[in-house]
C-alpha cells in the first residue's frame, strides 16, 4: 500500500519519491588548510559546490590550527558578487570552563555578534597555537540558492583556547539578501589558517 498526500505519492512499496528529503549526506569536497590566507567553497565553472542540488549544505571543520596565537575562525558569504560581503544579522552565545577548574560562563557576547552587517562573522573564541590546541566544530546552511527568502545558518564550534580554557560557542543568524548563497569563505581574524579540514556536505 502505498502513502498519498494531496494526491501525490510519497511511499510505495517501501520506495520514497525521489523528491522527498531523506536527511542523506553526500560528501561534496574535502579541502585541507596548509598556511592558507582563506578556505573557500563556491560555486563556479571549475568548482560545482554550491547550487540548488541539495535543500541544505554542511560544513564540518576540524581540528582548525591558527599561525598566530588568540585568533578567531569568522566567516564571510558571497551573494553572487565575487566579494564575501553579504549583509547578515548573527547572534553568539558560549559556555566556557577552564583547566584549572576555577572558571566556568554561560554568557551571550554582543561584541561577537553582527547587525545587518556585512563584515566577517565570528565562529570561535581565540585560538591557541600549541600543538595541542585547535578548534573544530560544523556549520548549517540552509537552502542558499532560494531567492525568496533570507539565507538561515547554525554553527556550533568547540575551541581549546590560547588561555588553556574549553570554549564552546553557537552562533546563529541569516543572510539578509534574497540573491542566492553562492560561496562560503572561512578565514581568521589575523594572519592565516595554519592547518586544519573542511568537508562539505550536501543534505538531501
């Protein structure tokens, strides 16, 4: 028997409709940072990432190095221009606990967040350049190639920091544009990426 709705057929004989969402990833690119000034997924003639194949796209990072000690990861869009400059509204909020178990916050940043701006945004708290120490975390990117309505995103990131504390940040928010999302640009506050992976993934 199969599953109708709305005179549509959803299920039928234990097969979905190639349409329906199944929540499956598929694994788009892999892009390892080595002294990299940026890390870019987009869309273009050589570089087929970003487009309407996939209702919503996600991006894990791991174990992200900086060269510089007590940078921030940010991230930047691109709204069909070649500039990553797309006008968002983002929140920050963190819980924090240090090693030597003396501190601990749950506290929402304002200097970390964005009002309709078009700066980068930021992901983590600083980073620490011991060998130890990196951040990793994944990001959300829903339904970037609609033009009707304003581009969602969640990212959720946990840091081992330059002052010897866990820091683990959300930050949510939406590009305020009705152009589709056509890139995604991670960089650092200062100086580059020293290592660390990107994956991205389509969400079906």
């Amino acid at each position: 028997m199969g599953v109708i709705s709305n005179g549509t057929t959803l299920l039928d004989a234990g097969a979905l409709d190639s349409g329906i969402a199944t929540g499956a990833m598929t694994l788009i690119k892999t892009i390892t940072a080595s002294s990299s000034a940026n890390v870019t997924f987009a869309h273009g003639a050589s570089s087929v990432v970003l487009n309407n194949t996939y209702a919503s796209y996600l991006i894990k990072y791991i174990n992200v190095h900086p060269s510089e000690n007590g940078e921030q990861l940010k991230i930047n869009f691109r709204d069909g221009s070649t500039a990553y400059d797309a006008t968002k509204t983002t929140t920050f909020f963190r819980a924090i606990h240090n090693e030597a178990d003396n501190d601990t916050e749950l506290a929402y940043r304002t200097a970390q967040d964005l009002q309709n701006g078009t700066g980068t945004a930021h992901l983590t708290q600083g980073l620490g350049t011991d060998g130890d120490q990196s951040a990793s975390g994944e990001l959300m990117l829903f339904a970037p190639s609609s033009t009707t309505f304003v581009k969602h995103f969640i990212a959720t990131t946990n840091t081992y920091s330059d002052d010897d504390y866990n820091y683990t940040t959300f930050v949510s928010g939406y590009c305020n544009v009705t152009a589709a999302i056509d890139g995604v640009q991670f960089t650092m506050s200062s100086g580059n990426i020293d290592s660390g992976t990107f994956k991205l993934y389509g969400i079906k």
